[in-house]
C-alpha cells in the first residue's frame, strides 16, 4: 500500500466527488432518484472500464523513464492549473466554487423544462444523461489521477499495479465518503472546503509533477525521496508570497476603480422667469 | 476541433501554463541529449523549479492584469 499515493488520490478525488453529488443531488430531487442514481452507477461502470483497460495497458507496454517524463509533465500542468485557480480564489480575484449556488441553478433550470416530478418512479432519459455526464466528467479527473498518481509512484511492473491499486482506493474511499455524508445531510455539500483541498492537491500535484519530470530527464535530487518534502516546502511558500502579493493588486484596483469613477453631477436649477 | 478544444480545457486550459512547461521539458531533453550542454546537468533541476514558478507567475500575471477580468 502506497500510502502518499493514496492520500493524494483521496483529497483530490474528494473535490471531483462533491462538484457531481451536487448534480446527482438536483436530479435526484427535481425528476426523480432513479434516473439519477442510475446515470451515476453507468458512468462510474464507464470510468472503471477506462481505467482498467488504459491502466494494464500502460502498465505492461510503456518503459518507465518515458512513463515518468510523460506523466510527470501532464501531473505538472494539471497541478499548475489546480493551483493557479486555489491561490486566485484566495486572494479574491476569482469567486469562490459555490456547491450551494450551482444546486440552486440546475434546479431552476430542470424547473424551467417542467420537469419536476420525484414523486415519478419513470425512467427519464434527461435525468439519467444529467447525471451520467457530470458524474463522468468530474469522474475523468479522478481516473486521470488516479492513473497518472498509480503509475508514476513506482519503480517495477508489480508496483505500477500495487500504485494504481493504491491511488484506486484512495478514490473509491472518497466517493464512499461524499455519497455517505451526502445521504446524512441530503444536501448540496458547501462546506467541504473545497479551494483549501484544491490547493493542497496543487501543490502536491506540482511538487510530484517536478520530482518526476526531473527523474526521467535523469535529475538526481539532493537527499533522493526526502526532496519531494523540500520541494512542497517550496512550492507553498512561493504561494503564500503570491497569494499576499495578488491581495495588493486587488486593492491597488479597488482604489484605482473608486478614482476614476465620474463625480456625481449636479443637477443644476434654472429658475424659471415667469 | 471542439474534441480538441474540450480535452486542452481539461488538462491545461491555461497557454501560459502549457508553453512554460513546455519549454523547460524541451530544454531539459536538450540538456540531457546534447554533449556540448552536458555541463548544465547539475543545474537541471534547478532550472526545473524556477521555470515551473516562472509559469505560475506568468499565468497569475496575466489573470490579474487581464482588461477581461
């Protein structure tokens, strides 16, 4: 059992799981919980097949040191663009993800298709694809994840399986743990603090993205595996720096846009001779 | 095109990201493959983490300037 792997895979696993609870949750609650929960199960059956059959194939045909380059490059990019988005939302310049606004907007939206019915136990074509799409969707990150993650820990053929098979239950705990508390509060889940797990998965992303990158260009890193702690030392201190630095240039904005807004004008009274 | 589009969204969305990366994968292979740039191999790495802070910067950067925003 890997257990970085693993851990890594549950956080990141857990946002993908809570942004679909919430569409399964308005399908669920606007037409009915039957298409919904059966869009969910065929998508989630969609998702294991791809990373069965995409995970044995890279695993048997794929040398390691391409592996590793490869998917370190993707986990970086992937990584960056988690982490670009965590330190925007923090420093204000972009809204923060809101489970509870987009609850409300899918449900106005079926509302406005007339489809409100949950009572209805009927099969309904719309809701089974609602669901199947956003439960595949956010689904695709988790198997990317998953098999990137999986993969690029190991050092052997038995251990590129034993890290899929470990970043697969990292996985398969959070969705456990999403539909578990879903179902207890049967509501969307807004306080999960999503951006603070989006960071922390950036930044893992990133840091194991660069560790690998750099191992399959041959990169010997001081202190060999310990770098890898080093490296996430780095990497949150360069965000802490830019995430104070971007709160500046928000208010630098804010004062520059109370400047230039025009002076309220006067009105100015004529007075009218008779 | 769209399916293109559809899957640089979901693994990049960001050209600022893509191109950085980019670049320092390209020089690294360089660095790697080339003898004459052999003597840059110990600064590999380190080259490595100042580009990938180098994009984020870049790419915040450009978030925050950006006239669209």
């Amino acid at each position: 059992m890997q257990w970085v792997v693993a851990t890594a895979s549950f956080l990141a696993s857990a946002v993908e799981f809570v942004e679909a609870f919430t569409i399964v949750l308005v399908v669920g609650v606007t037409v009915n919980w039957r298409s919904a929960l059966l869009g969910a199960l065929a998508a989630a059956a969609t998702l294991a097949l791809l990373v069965a059959t995409l995970g044995v194939a890279l695993v048997q045909w794929v040398p390691l040191d391409i592996l590793r380059t490869v998917i370190g490059t993707l986990l970086l990019i992937f990584g960056l663009k988690w982490l670009k988005n965590a330190i925007l939302r923090y420093s204000g310049l972009k809204a923060r993800h809101d489970e509870e606004a987009i609850y409300e907007e899918n449900l106005a939206k079926i509302r406005a298709r007339g489809e409100v019915g949950a009572s209805s136990s009927r099969f309904d074509l719309f809701g089974f694809l609602l669901s199947y799409k956003s439960v595949l969707l956010e689904g695709l990150e988790v198997a990317f994840i998953v098999i990137t993650f999986g993969l690029s820990a190991a050092t052997d053929t038995v251990s590129r399986s034993n890290g899929i098979a470990s970043a697969a239950l990292g996985a398969l705990l959070a969705g456990l743990l999403i539909i578990l508390v879903g179902a207890l509060v049967r509501a969307p889940l807004a306080r999960v603090p999503e951006n603070t797990l989006k960071f922390v998965v950036g930044i893992m992303l990133t840091t194991f993205g660069t560790f690998w990158t750099g191992e399959g260009f041959g990169v010997e890193w001081p202190l060999s595996d310990v770098f890898l702690l080093i490296l996430a030392v780095i990497y949150l201190g360069a965000s802490f720096l830019l995430i104070a630095w971007l709160k500046q240039v928000k208010k630098q904005q804010q004062v520059l846009e109370i400047e230039h807004q025009p002076a309220p004008t006067t009105v100015q009274t004529q007075e009218v001779n008779p | 095109m769209k399916v293109i589009k559809a899957i640089y969204n979901f693994i990049v969305g960001d050209m600022v990201i893509l191109i950085g990366v980019a670049l320092a994968v390209t020089v690294l292979a360089l660095i790697n493959n080339i003898s004459f740039l052999a003597p840059l191999k110990g600064f590999s790495g380190l080259f490595l983490i100042i580009a990938v802070l180098g994009s984020l910067v870049g790419s915040l950067s450009r978030e925050a300037f950006s006239s669209r925003r």
